[in-house]
C-alpha cells in the first residue's frame, strides 16, 4: 500500500513548526520502520505505558485490525456546533489508544458529512484508516486523502472537511493540546 508522505520533504513543509517536527520526527521515524514488510508483528508494535497494558499495533496492523473500533467499541461524542455543520449526518466518536507523556493516540470515527473548520486549535497527525476524507483550505489546494495517507492538520487550519462515507482516522495530537481542547 502506498503512503502519501516522504520523511525528508514532510520535515521542510513550512506549515509544521520546529516545535511540531521535534514531536514528529520520532513519530515518522517509527512510522517508517513499521511500514517495513519484513520485519516480523512482534518487533512492529509499540507498547503502552503499564498503567493501560496491551500495545498499539504498527501502521500495517491499525490498517488491518481498525475494524474492531466501531460505534459499539468507541465512545460517542458530542454533535458538532451548528455553525460548524454544512451537511450530512457527523456523529462522531472516539477512543484514546495510547496516552504518552508528550502525546495522545486515537481513533476517531465520523459518520459522513461536511464541516466547517475555523482556526482548528492545535497540530494533528493522521492516519486514514477507512474512507475517503477531502481536505479544501480557505487558502490552498483541494486535497483527497484515503486510507493508508498520512498527513498533517496544522494548527490554525481554516477550511471545510468532507467525509463521503463512514469515515476513520488514527490522530496523534501533543497531550497538553489534547487535555486543553478536550477532543
């Protein structure tokens, strides 16, 4: 499977700050050895801190096993503001796979819609996991990204999200912006 993403061009695209490449770039280097066909499943896992004991599984297996994150796995989240509601049916839910010291790892999963995003409030790495997502900046280029994509939702990010079917991602977000904006 194809990804959309190259470490050495994602690091100088001037939308991710040194504050965000430093939190990355351990992130993607993992991200690069787990995407790897030969290693083996056991040396392709992270494990989790003791505390939530199991282990997050590798790109490779989050692709295969997403699965078994579903509405009756995750937990259902509020309904978007109005304001931010274009169309379509945006429930959502979530669940937090993996919460380190300097960031979170979760599943998010939306029905599909159209929303409107304003000033989104922090940095976000994602990972498609199912469906198609479309990304249109205020001011920039119209993007489709399906799953196995990896790509980036920088902070202050204006612009629409449009999810055409059932829709799910793996996000890592810094811990302190995720405590603060309570996703």
């Amino acid at each position: 499977m194809k990804t959309n993403w190259d470490l050495k061009n994602l690091l100088k695209v001037p939308l991710v700050n040194t504050d965000m490449k430093k939190l990355i770039l351990p992130i993607l280097m993992l991200l690069t050895c787990f995407s790897c066909k030969t290693m083996q499943k056991q040396e392709t896992e992270i494990r989790f801190a003791e505390s939530l004991g199991g282990t997050i599984p590798s790109v490779t297996g989050l692709l295969e096993t997403h699965t078994m994150y579903h509405e009756k796995t995750l937990t259902k989240l509020p309904d978007w503001p109005k304001e931010y509601q274009i169309s379509g049916d945006l429930r959502q839910w979530e669940k937090v796979i993996y919460r380190g010291e300097e960031m979170v790892g979760a599943i998010w999963m939306s029905k599909p819609g159209k929303l409107q995003v304003e000033s989104y409030p922090y940095d976000q790495m994602v990972l498609v996991l199912e469906g198609d997502v479309t990304l249109n900046p205020t001011n920039g280029e119209k993007k489709v990204y399906r799953p196995g994509d990896l790509f980036f939702v920088p902070k202050g990010y204006s612009g629409t999200w449009e999810m055409d079917s059932d829709y799910k991602e793996f996000i890592i977000v810094e811990k302190k912006a995720w405590e603060t904006y309570g996703e």
